[in-house]
C-alpha cells in the first residue's frame, strides 16, 4: 500500500491510538470486494511533487514537514496539531495526496466512472500551513484544485462528523469548487463531556485555549450545516437532501470529490451522530443520482466494524446510480 504511517496517539490520551494502520486494512477489504467495471480502488504508490502540494501548502510548511523525514527511526513526535509522525510520514502524507491525483487522472481519461482511494494518512484538518487533528496533507482540497484547473467543476461534499476546516481554507478562494458538510454542532461543546467530538474545537470551550478555533463563516461557495450531537441518520439524510442536495443539483458538477468520515456512524467512538450503512447508501445514492463521476477518499471514521459496513453502503450507493 505504499509508504507507511504509525498510529496516532489522541492528544488527550496517548496510549490511545485511533487513526491506526489497520482503519485502511479494513478500508481496503471491503473496496476490493467491489472493484470492477465502474469501480477503481487506486492504491498509494505515487508521491505527489512539490509543485502538486504547492496547489494548497506553502513551500515553506512543505519544507518543515519534509524534515520529519529525519527524525530518528521509530521515534514519534508531534508536528502541527495532533498529527503525529515518524520519519516514513512525509512520504505517506505525499503518497495519499498521489492517490487522489491518480484518482482523477483515471476519471478524467475516462477508465471509470468511480474511484476510490485507499490513502492514509486523512486530509480534512490538514491546513494549508498547519498539519492538524490526524492529517498530514490536504488531499481532498488538492485534487480538487488539479481537478478544476483540468477543467472539471467540482464539488466537494464532506460527511465526516467533524468540520473539515483544512479542506475549507484550501477552497474558499476558489469560488468554480463548491464545498458542503454536515458537521456536529459546535455549540455543543459547551456543555458535552468530550468536547473534542465538535472538533476543531470552537473558541470558548473547556479546553485549553492553545487548541480554540474559529470555524470558517458560509460563503458563497461553502454550504455549512450544524448537526446536534446526537443526531439520527434519518435527520442527518433529512437535512442533506433539503440543505445541501438543491444547491449541488444547481451549482452542477461534473466530478465530486467524496471525503468519506465513517465517524459519523453509530458507535463511533469520537463521534455522536447515528447514521447507519443503509443512511450512507441513500446519501452517497442522492448524491451521485446523476450518474457524476465520484473520487473517494477516506478521512476519519475509529470503528473498524462501521469502516466496513459504511464503505459497503458508500459504494452501494455509487452503484445504484451507474
């Protein structure tokens, strides 16, 4: 699966470890099940050059992140915000963004009408110039922006239970990219007991203030929407197919970039909605009803079971559209 990336210890608690090596293992089982016609499952095994990361990152962070690469053998640091890394990260970081690029290129020249990204590490807190919350590199955001400049008109839809802030900073200037999520509702964390589930955490909350953040406003190209903790699946398909499915359909793009965050599936252990496989399979089906080329990439999503039965009501719905 090409480079390599340790298991990242939470901030809160270091000895435990959530976005671990085996979240794509079980990511990858289930997508090989389903390759075929319509479907491509692209591996990691291009790194992306600096001129692709330079879509969204700074040369600058580009050259501090390329100096974790010698840090010493199994020694893990922090780099950024609760991302942490060893000396295999950049390059796996590169890897997952080469996926991507791969990805695109493959619907671009027409070989499948879906692809599906077997890359870690995730990308949607990666900030243009702060790697943070468990990624690296801002995957989505950068195959977008190649996307656009190949001139596809693209959409972004993010159904992780957590803001995807990076993908959101890379995009608001690119007015051509449409980028929607639902997001659990950050006045929430005011009064949960684990106020990291509204992540990034807003500013105002319990925590240190070392990780408070202000969550970008709507704009033009970006469709916001706040989910309680606590939320159904069937009030979370409720909301996108009235909120966020109408100004897809009109803003009309011919590839969709997928950031798949099975967190927010019932269980999951950093997130509180509850969406089940059949929810996934009906959103992902309203989504791609058109029959609009598809590129997944996986973000966040700590439940190995719900890894599995979201990816398989993921490509389910991808499929009932082809």
């Amino acid at each position: 699966m090409g480079a390599a990336h340790p298991a990242q210890p939470h901030v809160a608690d270091p000895t435990s470890f959530f976005e671990k090596p085996e979240r794509l293992a079980a990511f990858i089982e289930v997508a090989k099940q389903f390759e075929g016609a319509n479907v491509i499952v692209e591996d990691c095994n291009v790194l992306a050059d600096t001129q692709t990361l330079m879509l969204v990152h700074p040369a600058s962070f580009l050259e501090e992140f390329a100096t974790t690469s010698h840090i010493p053998e199994s020694t893990i640091q922090e780099f950024g915000r609760e991302f942490y890394v060893d000396n295999r990260s950049y390059d796996a970081a590169r890897a997952a963004v080469g996926c991507a690029i791969e990805g695109v290129n493959r619907i671009i020249q027409g070989q499948t009408a879906h692809v599906i990204c077997g890359c870690r590490p995730p990308g949607h807190h990666a900030r243009p110039a702060q790697s943070m919350g468990f990624c690296g590199l801002s995957t989505a955001a950068i195959a977008a922006i190649y996307g656009q400049r190949l001139g596809r008109r693209v959409c972004i839809f993010d159904y992780d239970v957590h803001s995807g802030n990076g993908t959101i900073e890379a995009v608001v200037s690119h007015s051509d990219i449409l980028f929607a999520e639902i997001r659990t509702m950050t006045m929430d964390a005011f009064d949960s007991e684990v106020p990291y589930r509204a992540y990034p955490y807003p500013s105002g909350c319990s925590l240190d203030p070392h990780y408070w953040y202000e969550y970008h406003p709507p704009g033009p190209n970006l469709i916001l929407e706040d989910m309680y903790l606590g939320a159904t699946g069937e009030e979370y398909v409720s909301r996108f197919t009235h909120k966020i499915l109408p100004k897809i359909q009109e803003f009309n793009p011919n590839l969709i970039i997928i950031s798949a965050g099975f967190d927010c599936m019932k269980g999951d252990p950093l997130g509180d909605l509850g969406l089940e496989r059949h929810h996934i399979a009906t959103l992902v089906g309203l989504l791609v009803k058109n029959g609009t080329p598809t590129l997944t990439v996986l973000e966040g999503g700590y439940d190995l079971h719900n890894v599995k039965e979201g990816l398989t009501g993921h490509i389910e719905g991808l499929l009932s559209a082809t």
